[in-house]
C-alpha cells in the first residue's frame, strides 16, 4: 500500500480520523517540553542574557514558513500535474497557516531585534525577503477568493504558488548573499549546527512541535472541506 | 512557428506603435517619478546622486507594471487568442508577447535613462553599468508583466491585486539589477556576479514564465 492511497478521499477520511488526534497529542507534547526546557532548563545567552529565549520562538516560526510554502509548491505541483484534488485542498489549508506563521516570525524578530539590534525592522536582505513572503502568501491567499470559478481558481493559484517558490531559495541564502544584519544560518547547514546543545534540544521539540501543530491544522481544514463538499453533493440531490 | 511567433510579435508591436498612448503615459510617468524624487530628498544633491540608480531601477520597475493590463486587453475582446491557439501553442505566444512588449514599451524606457541620470545627477561613469544592467535585467520584467497580463484576465476586478502579485515576482531582479548597476560606486569593477545572476534570472524566466501564462490563458479560454 502506497502513500498515493490517500489521494482517495475515502481512505484520506479513515486516515485523518487516526492522525489527527495522533498529530494534536503530539503537537502539544513537544510544544509543552519544547516551552519547560526553554524557558527554565536551558541556559542564558551569555552576550544577550534572558532574551534569546525568543529563539526558541522565532527561529521555528522562520524557519517552517518556508518550510509550509515548499509545502504548498509542492502540493501546487501534484495538484496541477496530476489533478489530485486533495493536493490542492491541502495547498489552500496551509496558506493561512504559513502566513499567520510568517508574522509570527516577523513579529517575534522585530521584537527580539528592538534590544539587541537596537532596532526593530531594517532593510535586512533576510528581513525584506521574508517580508516579501508575507506578500506572496498573501497574494495566495487574495486570488484564490478573487477568481469566482473554483477550479479556474484552484489551477491559477497552483500556478502562482509554483512561480513564488523563487523566493524560498532567496530567502534562505540572503544571509550569505548580502552580509547584512541579520546572522547567518546555525541550524541547518552542511558543517552542522553551530548551536550549544542545550539550546538546541528546545529549539528542535518546539520546531518538531510546530510541523505537528501544522498537519494538525491542514488536516482538520481538509477534513471540513471535504465535508463541506459532500453536504453540497448531497443537498444537490 | 516561428511564422506565428513573428506574427504575435509584429502585431503587438504594430499596437503599440500606431497606438502611443500607452507607451506616452509609461514614459510620462517614469519622467515623473523621477522628477518627483529631488521634491522627496529635499534637493540634497549628494544623497540623490548617490541613490540615483535604485531610484531609476525602481522608477522602471513600476512603469512597466503598468503596461500589465495592455498586454491582453485587445486580444481578449476580439477572439484573436482562441484563433491562435487552436493551431499554436499558448506558451509561444506569451514569449512573441513579452519580446513584443520589451521591443516596444521597455527599449524606449531604457533609452530615456541618460535623460533621467541627468535629472538625478548621476556620475557619467555610473550611466554606462546602469544601461547594461536595465538592458539585461529587463527581459525578465517583460515575462513577468506578460504574467501578470495573463493573471488579470482572470477576475474583473482591476489590475490591483495583479500589481501586487507581480512585484514580489519583480524584487530579485530589482535586487541584483541594482547590485549589477553600482558595481562601480563601491570600486570593484571585476566583480559581475550580479550581472550573472540577472541573467540567470532571465533564463529562469524565458524558462518558466511563458509557459505558466500560457497555462493561465489556456484555464482562462476554456473556462471562457
């Protein structure tokens, strides 16, 4: 039995019963952990002192929003290649997750950046980039409820998010592009992270914990659609 | 194909040229901006000149925004698009589109920029990085406004959101046009990998654009 099973709604349905419990009891396990360790059992910055703790935060949030839209690209792209509908319906769930994530990370970086930068918004390489993503997840989000035709508006928006993925590649190598304020990567990078331990086991449940809360979501979205288009089925009868 | 290739293009061209007023009003409106810019700088002359060639970059960029809603409103009115496409493919049709729109509307943008650089006081030995750097970085605009056309006709509700839509799409080539452009400013003159990279990014998008507005008109005429 392959993963392809799923792209029958029936077996998506008896799927997301099982896994979306599975994937709230676990989201809220890792967020619990995640939140003990970092802000009572892992140590203080020794330059920045108790702030860094809005790391284990921002780091996440940034990191997974370009995570989610490589999501929907990729979805975008099976939706439009192949027509599986659920490929698409998850690409619509994520959006407005992906961009609520994206604020997070702007606004926990704006925060974090006012007292250590001693600003808090420059024109960083990364910062405009990530902003731009804003912008994209946005324009997601604005064309499919601005296309009346719901499949027309399903294949464009698919089109749109593949043509967005520009940015992701951009977005992650700003750091290394432009030498500007914003620090270049410590977590995922070829030599390994350049992270003490202790702050990296937080870092890693909160991140794991956030993709949980992420498939949670997107799941119980596609389960209410997928609902919603059933009652139309059948009160079209 | 390629008869049908130079047939879309020459007949977009010939719009435009027997019809100036959309190439008068995007080359009204660049002269504008940039005049308006001294107004917002406070006339310090050091400040404008040094910015000058983000000022002219972005003044380009949004000019040729404009042109978006041009790009199809004709053919869409007469049934010109359902005729080609039953015998050419869409995808060539968006490129001869693009090349059409750069040929007319871009070209003659690029060559009213010494006149700007003038009005901005840019260096004389700045103009010559700048031109080169529109030049290359503005065929990825011309596929990207020929998205942007095709995305527009998929709502009626203005021209807007595709505006939106279409400048984060504008960003990378704004940013390394501007770092091909002022190469000189920070003195090292061998260093063109921002001219390398926009034309990367013109080769992404002769690549891919074309064919995703190709795919955008063909929803568009069968959704008609």
């Amino acid at each position: 039995m392959s993963i392809t099973i799923l792209s029958n709604p029936y077996y998506f349905m008896r799927f997301a019963s099982i896994a979306q419990p599975v994937c709230c009891v676990l989201c809220v396990c890792f967020f619990i952990t995640g939140t003990y360790i970092g802000l009572y059992n892992s140590p203080a910055d020794y330059q920045q002192g108790e702030m860094v703790r809005i790391m284990y935060v921002h780091v996440p949030a940034a990191s997974l929003s370009l995570g989610f839209y490589t999501f929907i690209a990729i979805s975008s792209l099976i939706y439009f290649f192949w027509r599986h509908k659920l490929a698409d319906l998850a690409a619509a769930s994520a959006a407005p997750i992906g961009a609520v994530v994206t604020l997070i990370a702007l606004i926990t970086g704006a925060l974090w950046g006012k007292p250590t930068w001693g600003t808090a918004w420059v024109w960083d390489a990364r910062l405009t980039s990530t902003l731009l993503l804003l912008f994209i997840y946005a324009g997601y989000i604005a064309l499919r409820h601005y296309i009346d035709h719901e499949e027309k508006a399903a294949r464009i928006a698919s089109l749109f998010a593949m043509i967005g993925f520009i940015n992701i590649p951009i977005i992650k190598f700003s750091v290394e592009w432009w030498n500007t304020l914003h620090q270049p990567a410590s977590l995922l990078r070829l030599t390994g992270p350049s992270i003490a331990t202790e702050m990296l086991i937080p870092l890693i449940l909160m991140m794991i914990g956030l993709v949980f809360f992420f498939a949670t979501v997107v799941i119980m979205s596609m389960q209410t659609e997928i609902m919603k288009q059933s009652i139309k089925r059948y009160s079209a009868l | 194909m390629l008869h049908s290739f130079f047939y879309v293009m020459w007949y977009d061209i010939r719009s435009y040229i027997t019809n100036l007023s959309t190439l008068a009003t995007v080359c009204l409106f660049y002269l504008s901006i940039i005049i308006v810019i001294p107004f917002g700088l406070d006339g310090n002359s050091t400040v404008i000149s040094q910015s000058s060639t983000g000022f002219i970059w972005i003044a380009f960029v949004l000019c040729a925004l404009l042109c978006i809603e041009k790009q199809f409103s004709q053919d869409i009115h007469t049934d010109i698009l359902d005729i080609l496409s039953l015998r050419y493919s869409l995808a060539l049709i968006c490129f001869s589109k693009a090349i059409a729109v750069w040929v007319a509307i871009l070209l003659p943008l690029i060559l009213f920029t010494p006149l700007s650089a003038i009005l901005l006081h840019l260096p004389f030995s700045q103009l010559y990085p700048l031109l080169i750097s529109l030049l290359v970085g503005s065929p990825a605009i011309a596929f990207i406004i020929t998205l942007g056309g095709a995305l527009s006709l998929t709502h009626n509700r203005g021209s807007l959101l595709v505006a939106i839509l279409c400048l984060p799409l504008c960003i990378p080539v704004l940013i390394f046009g501007v770092t091909a452009a002022s190469v000189s400013i920070y003195g090292y003159d061998n260093n063109t990998s921002g001219l390398k990279l926009l034309f990367a990014l013109d080769l992404l998008a002769v690549a891919l654009l074309p064919w995703a507005s190709g795919e955008i008109l063909r929803i568009e005429l069968e959704n008609k």
